[in-house]
C-alpha cells in the first residue's frame, strides 16, 4: 500500500501528466486571398483550367475566376503557398498571370477558342 501511494505521490510532484499542463494552445492557421490579373483568359473552358490548375496546388483552399474583370480570387495558406507559386500553376496551365508570362508549350495545348 505504501510502494503504491508513493508512485502516485512521485508521479503528482513529477507533474504527470506533464503533456497535459505545458500544451500550448493552438494558432489559428493563418489564411489570406489575393486577387491575380489573369487577362489571357477567354471563356468558360479557360476559367475551368485556371482554377483546375490552382485546385492543384498545395495550399490552395478555394479559386473563382471572374471572367468579365479578368481575374481570379484566390483563397490560400500563404505559410504553405507563396503568390509567385500562385502565378506559376496559372502559366504553366498556359495563361498569363499578372506579370508572369504563361508557357509557350502549354499555350500551344489550348483549345483553340482559348488562343
């Protein structure tokens, strides 16, 4: 009886469970939206590979293109994903984004009523 209140004492003095008194509570994940000029872009077959292209990207919560002012509004973790990345999966679906120039290889790939 004794062995055993004296590993629960050691145990009390210890701070056991000690996980549960020094957590740290938790931060709230940060998230931000941007909006990238995406003026190639001609139809609904065009704002489809926009956001297919951006829906692929590690970080990316959510993509709408507005096709009348020519952009897409971005909402994304800016800790996992940088804007320039951002920019990059648009070219590289073969669109310019902002100043980034879109890719020649995957332009040529488009529909031709995205050209």
């Amino acid at each position: 009886m004794q062995k055993s209140f004296a590993c629960v004492a050691v145990l009390l003095l210890a701070g056991w469970p000690a996980s549960a008194q020094t957590q740290k509570p938790m931060k709230a994940v940060e998230i931000d939206s941007t909006m990238i000029v995406i003026t190639t872009v001609k139809c609904q077959k065009c704002a489809d590979a926009v956001t297919s292209a951006l829906h692929r990207v590690d970080g990316v919560k959510s993509a709408s293109v507005d096709l009348g002012a020519k952009v897409v509004k971005v909402v994304y973790y800016p800790k996992v994903v940088p804007i320039r990345l951002l920019e990059r999966a648009i070219a590289y679906a073969g669109y310019d984004a902002n100043k980034t120039k879109r890719n020649p290889v995957a332009y040529e790939k488009l529909p031709s009523c995205c050209k």
